[in-house]
C-alpha cells in the first residue's frame, strides 16, 4: 500500500470528512476502471483506526454490457418522475448519465447493508456521500487484504473457503441478490478470512431476466479459481438446485 504524505485529502471525499467519518488519506489500496478504493484514517464518527474508502470515476467508466445490470433498476431503487425519464432516457443526456452514475454508488451502499445485516461476509458499509462510499478496513496498519486471485491457499484451507464463498452466495440469494461479477478479483482474502467486495452490478432476481445467468456465471468463476486445489463441483448442478430452491422459496 503506497503511503501518503501528511494529510492528504482528496477532493471527492470531502463530504465524508466533513461529516467526521474519514480524517486522512493514508495510500491507494487498489484502481480500476470503475473507482478507486484508498485507506484512510478514520475521524470522530467512526470506532476503528481505518476505513476503506471507495471512490467512483465518472460516467465515462461504465460496467460493460451494463444495460444487463441496469434492467429493472429503477423499480428495484423506487426512481420516479422526471429522475425515472431521466433514468431511461436512451439519447444519455447529462441529467441521465448522472442519475445513473448516482444509482451505482447508491445500489452498492444499499445492497452492502442489506447483506451485512443479513451476516454475509462483506465489509461493513458505514457512510456514502457525493461520489464515495466508506467501508470497513480489511488488513492492518501495513498491509491491505490481498485479491482472493493473488492468492496461495494452503491446502487446507481450499475447501472451507469454497463452501463459506457459496454459502455468502446462498444467503445473497436468499436476500434477492445475485452478485453479478463474482470472481476471485473481488473477493479479499486475510489471515484464512474472506470479505466479498465490489457490489454496484448486483441485481434483483425477482426482476432482472438475466439474473440466472449473472449467477451461473458467478458460480462457474468460483468452481474454476478452486479446482486448482482438488475441489470438485459442479458449477451447473450447484446454479441449478440454487435457483430451483430460490424458485420454490425454500432458502
């Protein structure tokens, strides 16, 4: 983790420190096309030492394929009026591109709390404000939790891990959740502990039509990274009796 100097406040996370959750910019934990995530100290408001703060880019960094996540967003987050027009608008004009932007930030804050409430291993989400999120801190002062990717587990350690990640996919489900880009790349890994991160693409099966298949595909990136490790499974047998019993309602 690269470490700033002094205080370092960047701009987009003004309003958290305004509202006493963040104090510091420590260093850059990770970057992506999507949002930035940073370590910082926390302030007055928060009961840790850290805290994670993600901070998204601007709406010329999209998902890709997003019209798949953005199906029945707007009835899934209430958008109404003249912010639902701007919501569809197809021609993306500003005002649209911007609502949209916002509804990213606002899903995955949302569905963060949702999901750590319900005892899913992801971070605890505790303050969103203008393009950030904060989120709990997973590491030490040193060093940030490793992508799962980055990883060699030790040979005991492969199976338990793989059952807690589908048992974390259960309970989404169960939560009317489906992750929608679950990979090794967002789960974060410390000390043979898990956190699930990177929730903004995550749909509502109950009215996304492609919500079966964002958890197949979920599945299958998981089922692949532990075979490695002698773990055998079934990605479609195990999306199958999932989806049969979220169906059914018997999660």
């Amino acid at each position: 983790m690269h470490r700033s100097q002094g205080r370092d406040h960047i701009e987009q996370i003004d309003e958290l420190v305004g509202q006493g959750f963040v104090d510091e910019v420590i260093g850059l934990i990770k970057t992506g096309k999507e949002a930035s995530v940073y370590c910082c100290t926390t302030g007055p408001r928060v009961d840790a030492g850290l805290v994670a703060v993600k901070v998204y880019r601007g709406q010329q960094y999209r998902f890709k394929n997003d019209a798949v996540y953005q199906e029945s967003r707007a009835r899934e987050m209430g958008i109404r009026g003249s912010a639902l027009r701007a919501f569809d608008n197809r021609r993306k004009s500003a005002v649209g591109r911007e609502v949209q932007a916002g509804s990213w930030r606002h899903h995955e804050f949302a569905t963060m709390r949702e999901l750590y409430d319900a005892g899913a291993d992801v971070p605890k989400p505790i303050a969103a404000a203008g393009p950030a999120i904060a989120i709990e801190y997973f590491g030490d002062e040193n060093d940030a939790a490793q992508q799962l990717n980055r990883v060699r587990l030790r040979p005991e350690e492969a199976e338990p891990l793989f059952r807690r990640i589908m048992d974390n996919v259960q309970l989404f489900l169960a939560c009317n959740r489906v992750h929608g880009d679950l990979s090794p790349h967002n789960v974060i890994y410390w000390q043979s502990d898990i956190r699930i991160i990177d929730f903004p693409q995550s749909v509502d099966p109950r009215f996304n039509n492609h919500a079966r298949d964002l958890l197949a595909r979920d599945i299958d990136n998981i089922v692949d990274y532990f075979a490695p490790y002698g773990i055998e499974a079934s990605a479609g047998a195990l999306t199958h009796d999932l989806w049969h019993r979220f169906t059914y309602a018997m999660l």
